[in-house]
C-alpha cells in the first residue's frame, strides 16, 4: 500500500480485516483491533513482524514505525468463570507440534510443555516485552464464515 494516502489505506485495510467482503453483523462492526500494551512495543512489533510474519501498514504512512497488523482470521469464545472477568489472546495453529518446531527455529519456545484441554492443545510463548501470548491446536470446527 505504499504510496496510498492515510484514508486510502485505512479504507483498503479495513476491506482485509473483513476478507474482502462484507461484514457478518450487517455494517455496525467490521472487524477487529487488537491492542498489545507493552512496554518494548519495537521489539514486540519486530516479532509480530519477523518471526510471525504478519503484514502491517504504518498507522499514518508506510514510514511510521507505529505498525497495525493484519491478523489471521478470528473466533471468539466466551467460557465460564468463578473468577474476575478477563480476557485471553491464543493464537490458533493446525498442528502445534509443528508449529512450535518452526517456533524453535526462529529462537521461540513455548513457555511450559503443551496441555490437552477439552477444547485444544495449548501452550503459550511470550513476545520479547514478556508479553504472553497463548498458542492453540483447535479441537472443535472452525466458527461459520471463517
């Protein structure tokens, strides 16, 4: 998207958060954004970038380093808690055990061993801040429209 001016490219990264098409909640919401509050935003943005791969636009022009990230198609779940309410952020992979083979090779290692849960294989790596971010093979089928 070089060389687009900001409208533009907010208007042609808003046309790939919702895979080129229309929205499923009519046009009330269109996608959505992620915030990682971090207090090594270069390095985290670097990983996001080099290690995961992820595409970005600068948020004002192609040379502001304040990065937006397109993400990989989304779900979410709501479970039950006797806890305060929170929030989670898992990323989602077909076969964990390659994932985090391909991971290693990049010098990222899962915070503690893979566990079966009823709903996946998860584990967790954490971004250079520290940040953890949950890391899943998915047990049940893909949401609808995904």
């Amino acid at each position: 998207m070089a060389g687009h001016g900001t409208a533009h490219s907010a208007a042609a990264f808003c046309h790939l958060l919702r895979g080129g098409g229309g929205s499923t909640v009519g046009t009330v919401i269109t996608g959505v954004h992620l915030v990682l509050f971090s207090q090594a935003a270069d390095a985290d943005r670097a990983f996001l970038r080099d290690v995961l791969g992820w595409p970005s636009v600068g948020a004002a022009d192609e040379q502001d380093p304040w990065r937006i990230f397109r993400l990989p198609p989304a779900e979410a779940g709501v479970h039950p808690s006797d806890g305060p309410a929170s929030t989670a952020l898992y990323l989602m992979c077909d076969d964990l055990t390659a994932t985090l083979d391909e991971l290693a090779g990049k010098g990222v290692h899962p915070l503690r061993e893979p566990q079966a849960a009823s709903w996946g294989v998860v584990t967790a790596i954490a971004l250079p801040s520290g940040l953890e971010l949950g890391l899943y093979e998915a047990r049940h089928a893909p949401a609808p429209g995904g």
